[in-house]
C-alpha cells in the first residue's frame, strides 16, 4: 500500500518550492537596521522602503524580513517575491558579553499570519548561549512542522574559542549542526574556495545550503566570482545584504546576482552587462 504524504509535508514542500527554484535563488537579507543599526546604511538610504522596492524591483527570489518590516512594507513585496520572516535577532547595542544571544522577536504563527512561505532564526554554534539559542530552534522548528513551514537556520559558528569563523572545519560543523536539528535550509558562511565550500555543500546531504553574502566585498566582481564558485558546487543560492543595499546601484547589483545564480552570465559578463566593470 502506497503511503500518502501528511498535509504539513505537503505544505512544506510548496513553499519551498518558491524560494529554492532550479538552478538556484537570490534571497534578499534585510535584517541589518536590527542586527546592526544606522551604520551599514548610507545617507540615502535610511528608509527601508527604498531599498526593499528596488530589490524587489529588480527580481529577487525572496526576501527575509523581521516580522515588524514584513508587515510594515507588505505593499512592496506581497505578490511579487516570497517571504522568509525571520524570528530570531538581537541589536549591536547589546554589551559584548550579551552578543553571542539572539532573542525571540516573533513567532511561526506571526509569520503564517503574515503570509511568510518561511520562517528563519540564527543559531551561534560555540556560543556560550548555543543551549539557549537550540532551544528556541527546537521550538521553532517543531512548530513550523506543524504547520507545513520550512525552517531555515542561520548556522552561523561564533564563540570564544573559534578563531576563524569562516574556516572549513568551522563551517562544516556549524553545517552538520544544522541538519542534526532539522534545518529545511542552510544559510552559511562562505569558505572562500570553490572546493571547500563543494565539502560543505556534501557535508549538508541533500540539505539545501545557501551562501550567506557577508560584509560588502572589495569588487562587485569580487562577489559575483564567489557566487560563482558556490553555484558551480551545487549551492542553492545566496541569502545577500550588504553587497547588494551598500552597492552604489541596488537593481544593478541585484540583476547582476540573479544572473550569475541562473547560470545566465559569468561574473564578468554579469558585471559589465550591468555596468559594475
């Protein structure tokens, strides 16, 4: 007798389906003005609004939001890219010893009201909190289950005993930690090769892994090449900030993504097609 799939799997599956798309996705992370305040954003744009409506504009995948923004700037991106609300966070006003915690800042059921086809929270692996921080992704997750929500994990290794966050051991571990406890996707640290990030990719097994875009890079080729390197080792995408909003064209910069994602161009080409050269 055939088996029949449960209503929440069934759920789940859909909406993954609308934020990892064949042959990857660009998902826009716009959690900066909580995380860390008025200093990553220039002059021009302080208004979120600006900078959502160009992202989306230019035709991001998805955008993850904390659930204040998703509702506040819920004209820019309803019918027109997926949502990811992100439950987790914690600002950089926050003394230094408070730093390795995220708070609950929102919940699943939120975040379904919301219409978010997923829901994201950050676990520091290595922080002293990682106890606290797994379980509130335990609860997370569980209830997302139930509603047929996928689960992405910001597996991010932080502590005071890791040296390099962005080293292959590190990564990889903070990757396996992730599937352990049941994340449905992976946004992760860029290993800064083409072959160690393609052990990270294994290491997930069958897991999607994202790359998380990081502080702005030199070069807009600089960061197009790194896309590259991820897509081309079977990465479903990106999760991408800063190099996008602090880039000096946001639509640009975002086509310029889509498109060495897609397979569409080469970094070069993507570059010079859209004037970053």
């Amino acid at each position: 007798m055939y088996g029949v799939a449960s209503y929440s799997s069934v759920g789940k599956r859909v909406r993954l389906s609308r934020i990892v798309r064949e042959p990857g996705s660009l998902v826009f992370a716009f959690d900066h003005w909580l995380e860390h305040g008025p200093a990553d954003f220039p002059e021009d744009r302080l208004d979120p609004r600006v900078i959502l409506e160009a992202v989306v504009d230019a035709g991001v995948d998805a955008v993850m939001l904390t659930p204040g923004d998703a509702r506040l700037f819920s004209d820019i991106w309803a019918g027109r890219t997926a949502l990811i609300v992100k439950v987790t966070g914690k600002t950089s006003l926050r003394p230094p010893d408070a730093q390795l915690l995220q708070s609950i800042i929102g919940t699943v059921e939120e975040a379904i009201a919301l219409g978010a086809d997923a829901v994201a929270a950050t676990v520091y692996w290595g922080s002293p909190q990682e106890d606290a921080m797994v379980s509130q992704w335990t609860l997370i997750r569980e209830t997302a289950e139930r509603y047929g929500v996928p689960a992405l994990q910001l597996a991010y290794p932080r502590g005071p005993t890791i040296r390099d966050r962005h080293s292959l051991d590190v990564v990889l571990y903070g990757v396996r930690a992730a599937v352990s406890v049941g994340a449905d996707l992976i946004k992760t640290y860029y290993t800064g090769s083409r072959d160690s990030f393609a052990k990270v990719v294994r290491a997930a097994s069958g897991v999607p892994v994202m790359m998380s875009g990081g502080p702005a890079r030199h070069s807009a080729l600089e960061f197009l090449r790194d896309l590259k390197a991820v897509m081309d080792v079977g990465a479903a995408g990106a999760v991408v900030g800063r190099n996008i909003f602090q880039a000096p064209d946001i639509k640009a910069m975002t086509r310029a993504c889509r498109a060495v994602i897609r397979g569409e161009a080469s970094p070069e080409e993507a570059a010079a097609g859209e004037g970053l050269a």
